[in-house]
C-alpha cells in the first residue's frame, strides 16, 4: 500500500469508530432521549405532578386591577426591596448650662483673606523643540487658536513670561508679577 491510501484507510477507521461511540451512546441514553421531528423547533416543558397544578402559565388578572399602595415619604429607597427603614429617633436630651446673657453671635460665610489668587494662564504646553549644538530650548504654547514659541525669559502673548522649561513642565509668570503657574505638558 503506498502511504497516501494507507492515511485515508487510518481516517475511514477513525471516523467509523466515532460513530460508533455515537451510536452506543444514543442508544444507551433511554426512549425519553430521542426526539421525534414534530419536537425540534419547540422548547419541552417539565409535567407537573400529578394534582398539581403548573404555576407557570396562571395569571391573576384581579392582582392587576387592585389598587396599590401609595409611596411613603423621601426615605423609600426603589433599589432596596423590603419595608422602608424606621425614621432615626430624637436625640436624648443633654444636661447643659443655660447661656449666656448676651447678643447672640450669628457665624456668616467664611471671607478669604488676601487678595484673590490670579486667574490661570489659559495657555496650553503642547510641545518641546531642542536644538542640539546651542542646547536652545524651544516651548511650543498654544490657546486653541493660535500657536506660540518661546525660549527661557521670553514674553508670550504680552501678558507671560516663560521662566524655566523643563522636560515635562514649563513654569511661566505674569509679567505683572502676580503669581506663576507650571504648565504640563499636554501633548494636543
């Protein structure tokens, strides 16, 4: 035999082997396994017991039509099942000193004390350009409609002073000296 004929005679004996293993076990599963052609297509029910009645296809319409109760108050949770909560009770009195004779001190919002902190630099740190030889450092600054570059002490937009760039932050200054402000890099 040469070996092409051999490989397909190995296959035949494999395959019949299988569907012998499938016929004996079909065989061996019981009548109730084998389903007849009007069955396929269709999902089988469980039977009930004998005097019993199956629940799954009852359907109380007088349940539909009774009225319901109403919702209870703010503390009715709709992801909780079960009654609501009881309300938390009143705190038990405390022993205390009758107070002093006076005016009554009304506390009003807390007043921030100093000057108010400047507004942020609106700029965007979108990019770093090095130049190798000179070792010139470039930022590269955006507002979302114009770009701007500045090296180290250069002014920005008349408003920014570029103090000190880094490989991953920038740190730039009001020109009227109210505060300073590091700018990441954002990279868009």
């Amino acid at each position: 035999m040469d070996p092409k004929t051999r490989r397909q005679a190995a296959i035949l004996a494999g395959l019949v082997a299988v569907l012998a293993v499938v016929v004996l076990y079909n065989r061996d599963a019981g009548p109730g396994a084998a389903t007849s052609p009007a069955d396929t297509g269709r999902a089988r029910r469980p039977q009930p017991a004998a005097g019993v009645e199956p629940a799954v296809d009852v359907v109380r319409l007088d349940a539909l039509t009774r009225d319901r109760p109403a919702p209870e108050g703010t503390l009715r949770n709709l992801f909780r099942f079960g009654p609501a909560p009881a309300p938390p009770s009143p705190p038990a009195p405390t022993a205390s000193r009758p107070p002093a004779a006076g005016p009554p001190v009304v506390a009003g919002p807390a007043v921030p004390e100093g000057p108010a902190p400047p507004p942020p630099i609106t700029l965007k740190f979108i990019g770093l350009v090095e130049q190798a030889p000179s070792r010139l450092k470039l930022a590269v600054l955006s507002d979302g409609r114009s770009v701007f570059y500045g090296s180290e002490g250069d002014t920005i937009e008349g408003r920014y002073r570029i103090e000190r760039i880094g490989p991953e932050s920038i740190e730039m200054a009001y020109l009227d000296g109210r505060g300073r402000q590091t700018l990441r890099l954002s990279g868009s």
